[in-house]
C-alpha cells in the first residue's frame, strides 16, 4: 500500500482537481445526469492523494537532514490550496446548484501550480519551521478562542431576547438586543470560525511539536484537552448546520455552553501543563 502510496505526485490530485472542473463546464451544454457524483467523486479522489503526499514529505525526512517538517514555501502553498479544496468540498454538498466551482476549483489549481514554480527554494530549518509553526498555533488558538466567547455571548442574547420577546418587552428603546435572526447568525458564523481557527491550531501544533521533539505527546492534558475542543466544536457545527429543532433558543443555549465548557478545560489544561510554558 505503501509503495502506492509513494508513486503519488502533485500531478495526482492537480488532475483530480482540473477533472473536476471540466465536469463543471457541463453545465453550459445543457444538464448532466451524475454530474454532481461525478465532481464529488474527482474532489474526493484529488483530497486523498493531495493529503497522501503531504503525510508522506512530512513523514518521510532523513534522520540527518536539517529541514523543518512541512517548512517550505512550495509545501504552504499545497497547505493553502488543501484547505481551499475542502471549504470548496463543505460548500459544493451544501449548494451544489451553484457556480461557485469556477471560483473555487481555478484557485485552487492556481495555488498548486505556485507550489510547483516555488518547489526549488530553500526549506525552513527545524529550528525555525517550529518558531513559526507556533506562531501560528497560537494566533489560531486565539482566534478559536475569541469566536467561541462570541458565540456564547451570541447565544445568551439570543435566550434573553427570546425570552423578551415573549413577555413583549423587545422593543424597549432603554434594553435593545440585536434581533433573533442577527443573533442566530452570529452564533452559526462563530462556530464555523472557531472550529476552523482551532482545527488549524491543532494542526499547527502538532507539525510543531514533530519540528521541536520529534515526537507528539498525546499524554499533554494541554495536547488533549485542544483535541477533545475540537472534537467538540466540530459535531457542534455538524449539528447546527444539519439539525434544526423546533427550539433554536434552547439548541444555542446547550451548544455555547458546552462550547464554553469545553474551552475553560482546554485553557486550564494548558496553563497547568509543559504545554503551557513549553
């Protein structure tokens, strides 16, 4: 499997990625029964290869070679144009009646093709592949911070709005919340935002720890606890986008403060932890 593996290229998924947008030129010849199967099926295939190849430079580096784990240029770019092609994947299944592929898809073959012209410049060295993959783990895990407090806040509103709106006090011009619609929206864009920001996070924190140990501490409470938030934030945003109970309030008010929960563990985790001051 393995040595399949090892045969995989960035001409692999550039090609799954480019099927996929000759598939969506269909369009303008008229309706193409299987389309939809079809493009999921070429960005399905071009994820796995391009996350193959990834995995493998990451994990593949000679024991007395000084570059830094995923600490190129050319390799941020494969970074960048990865998570482009799973946005564009989420937003595809969601409204596949629209066009956003010929937006989406020519980005995304652009960024590859940066990543190719770039492949020759000289890689980060251990040393400064993991200053700056903690930079990033911690400008990601404060953005995921914020939007988690936001969405708490969003959702408290919420419950107290609605709660006003059924005494019919909610247009008091000296207590004025921001519509339940507002607030709904609010509350769905911070956890789109905080599950990004700290899946990012935990990524970049891992790709540091391999550049600074060479290994990945599962046993961190630190480590752990981020894991288990972003666990969370992710079946919190599954849920909030696929499930719609005939109670919104109640939904917001359960989710943010588990979302909340889940976040003081994960900070308490951490300032008592190696993690903290490592």
């Amino acid at each position: 499997m393995l040595g399949i593996l090892h045969e995989i290229s960035i001409k692999c998924f550039f090609a799954s990625y480019f099927l996929a947008l000759l598939l969506e030129l269909t369009r303008f010849f008229g309706q193409f029964r299987g389309r939809v199967a079809a493009v999921l099926t070429m960005m399905a295939l071009g994820l796995f290869t391009h996350v193959s190849y990834l995995f493998l430079r990451a994990v593949y580096i000679p024991v007395d070679d000084d570059r830094g784990l995923l600490s190129s240029w050319a390799e941020w770019s494969l970074l960048l144009a990865l998570g482009l092609a799973i946005c564009f994947v989420i937003a595809y299944v969601r409204r596949s009646d629209t066009i956003i592929s010929f937006f989406f898809l020519p980005m995304i073959l652009l960024t590859i093709g940066l990543g190719t012209w770039i492949g020759g410049w000289e890689p980060f060295s251990r040393h400064d592949a993991a200053d700056t993959w903690r930079s990033i783990h911690g400008l990601a895990m404060m953005v995921g911070t914020g939007a988690v407090l936001i969405g708490f806040l969003a959702g408290v509103m919420y419950l107290v709005q609605s709660r006003r709106l059924k005494q019919k006090r909610a247009g008091s011009r000296a207590f004025r919340l921001p519509t339940l619609e507002t607030l709904d929206r609010a509350n769905r864009r911070s956890l789109v935002v905080s599950t990004t920001a700290v899946a990012i996070g935990v990524v970049a924190g891992m790709i540091m720890n391999l550049n600074q140990h060479d290994d990945f501490r599962w046993s961190d409470s630190g480590i752990l606890l981020s894991f288990v938030l972003f666990l969370w934030l992710v079946a919190a945003t599954a849920t909030e986008f696929f499930y719609s109970p005939a109670s919104r309030g109640r939904k917001a008010f359960y989710m943010t403060l588990a979302s909340l929960g889940f976040l003081v563990l994960a900070l308490i985790g951490i300032i008592f932890s190696s993690h903290g001051v490592g």
